[in-house]
C-alpha cells in the first residue's frame, strides 16, 4: 500500500509543496504578492506555456516529446496575424484554420514516429525547423492586429459575467481580474485532466508510456494513441499560438522560443516521469505556477536579473528528476522485499 501511495501521489506533492513553499515566501517578502491581481496573472501571464504544457504531458506519459511546440506558436500567431491584417479574414476563421493545420501537423509527426519507428527528439526536431522557417516565410517580421474582434473577445468573461446575472461587484471583479485568456488556460486543463483520468485514450496513453510491448501484447491501439498524443500536443501548440495573439494583440514569427524546453521542465517538475506511464496533468499545473511565481518575484524585487528564472528552474528541474529516481528505487526495493 505504502509503494502504491509513493508511486502515485509523492512526486505531485513534492510539486505541490514546492509550490506552496514559494509562494508563501514570496509573498512574505513582497508587498502586495498575494492580490488578486497578481495570483490570476499566474495564470493569464503564462496561458500559452500551460496550454503547451497540458498537450506535452500527453506527450511525454506516452514515452514520447516534442520540439516543436514553441515554433509551433510563433508560426501559429504570425499566420493569424497575416490572415486578419492582410487577408481581411474574420479571426475565428483564421484560429479554426490554424487549430486544423496544428493538429494535423502534429498527427504527421506521431504518424512518422510510430509507423517509421523513428526517434521522437529527431521528427519534432524536424518539425521545429519546418514550423519556425513556415512562419518567417509568411512574415518576417511582428505584425499589430487591429481588428475591433480583439478587444470584444478580451471583454468576453465580463460579458459573460453579465449575461449570468452576477452582481455588479461580480461583474466588475470577473473583467479586472479574469482575463480570457486565463478562461482559455483553465479550460484547457479541465479538459486534459478529464482526458487523462477519465477516457479510453488517457488511459491508453498511460499504459503506452508505462511499456509499450505490454500494451501491444493487450491489443491497445498503440499507433493510433500515440498519434492523437501528437495531434492534441500539435493542436494546444496553435491553440497557445492563438492565445499569444490575444494576449499581446500581434503576430510574432520569433514567439514561442525555447518555450518547448520551459513547457517539458514544467511538466517535470509537476511530477510527470520522462521515461512515460505515470504523472497528472494537474502536476503540470503546479509546474506552471512554479514558474510563474518565480518570474512575478523576480519582477517584484526589481534587482535581479531575468535569468535568475532559468536558474532557478534548472535547479528544481534537476532536483525533480533526481527525486524521480529516488521514488523508483524505493518502489523498485519495495517491490522485491518479501511479504
């Protein structure tokens, strides 16, 4: 029982105290820290690395990863942006488009990983250059979108708000404090936790990563999992492109650098072993915020360099990895002790 408590919950509530940890601290040292304002910034501020984050945990529990998330949302953002400012496309026209051309890319990429047996690190290696070159062919350089659509769609939850006949004080608090693209995070990982917990392919996609053999032996639709891992992972990466154009009103071929190493450190650090098969897509949550409160305390303290957040998530990544192979190795000695 002890061994199955360790495997399941210890690494999400090492995250979770972690997490908890530095919020505390950070908030005792800064004036202000615990607003309101500043904890849904969590959220708002780093709503396109959660919801690259959500689609590489389905990545990564299947033994897989992906390079090309963060191309992915600088190709996504600037094709939108050149579609609504040059093409006179609706915006809805143009994210539905790019969501499409995301998951498709995405379901190429896990087509030719598992039918060709190719190494994952090299296809999406691959598909990052494709995906970042495609987007400076489309533009090279930032593009301000003015459609009048943008600024309705941000007053979308105070609408909504208003539309449910909250009090005004609801209201008022709904459009100062919850941004949409918050809303759009937060759905983002209902869904995935319900994918993960709940459905045939979340618990396929667990058992692919835990061994693969195994799961073929069982007559589970390997191909076809790892497949739609890649395409959620493909369509979150454009959905996040699409995000980063209503949080920063442009397109940006250069968005989105290096996010796909800051979207797998936060999924390790939320719990999710590398090797595949086990971690929670609430974990991934956790690493997000990690990073966030990381950033935000930087800003407060207004001395320390930016890069003080690379550090500070190299060193957690390292030590949420070395916990990883503490936990298997109680589990493993576990495991063999005589009963």
């Amino acid at each position: 029982m002890i061994a199955g408590w360790l495997q399941r919950y210890a690494t999400l509530a090492t995250t979770a105290l972690v997490c908890l940890l530095l919020y505390i601290v950070a908030g005792s040292l800064y004036a202000g820290f615990f607003s309101p304002r500043v904890f849904v910034g969590f959220f708002a501020d780093n709503a396109f690395l959660g919801i690259v984050a959500v689609g590489m945990t389905f990545v990564i529990l299947s033994g897989g990863i992906d390079l090309s998330v963060g191309a992915m949302i600088g190709c996504s953002s600037i094709v939108i942006a050149t579609l609504v400012e040059q093409a006179g496309w609706h915006p809805l026209a143009a994210v539905l488009l790019m969501l499409l051309l995301g998951a498709l890319f995405g379901a190429s990429m896990g087509s030719l990983i598992h039918f060709f047996t190719l190494p994952p690190f090299i296809v999406t290696l691959a598909g990052m250059f494709f995906a970042r070159g495609m987007g400076f062919v489309v533009h090279e350089e930032s593009i301000a979108i003015r459609h009048e659509f943008y600024p309705a769609l941000n007053d979308l939850p105070a609408t909504l708000a208003s539309w449910l006949h909250l009090p005004d004080g609801g209201v008022q608090f709904v459009g100062r404090y919850l941004p949409l693209t918050a809303v759009i995070f937060l759905l983002v990982l209902a869904v995935g936790i319900y994918l993960a917990h709940w459905t045939r392919f979340g618990r396929n996609t667990y058992a692919i990563g835990g061994d693969e053999d195994s799961a073929v032996l069982m007559g589970l639709p390997v191909g076809r999992t790892k497949v739609q891992a890649y395409a959620l992972n493909g369509f979150c990466s454009a959905l996040a492109g699409a995000v980063y154009t209503l949080y920063t009103f442009s397109g940006n071929p250069t968005a989105g650098t290096m996010l796909e190493l800051d979207a797998i450190a936060a999924v390790v650090i939320g719990g999710t072993l590398l090797t595949g098969g086990a971690g929670y897509v609430a974990g991934t949550l956790l690493g997000v915020l990690i990073f966030g409160i990381i950033q935000t305390a930087i800003i407060f303290d207004g001395t320390l360099s930016s890069w003080w957040t690379r550090i500070a998530i190299g060193f957690l990544v390292m030590v949420f990895i070395l916990l990883q192979r503490l936990f298997q190795r109680t589990l493993g000695s576990a495991r063999r002790r005589p009963s």
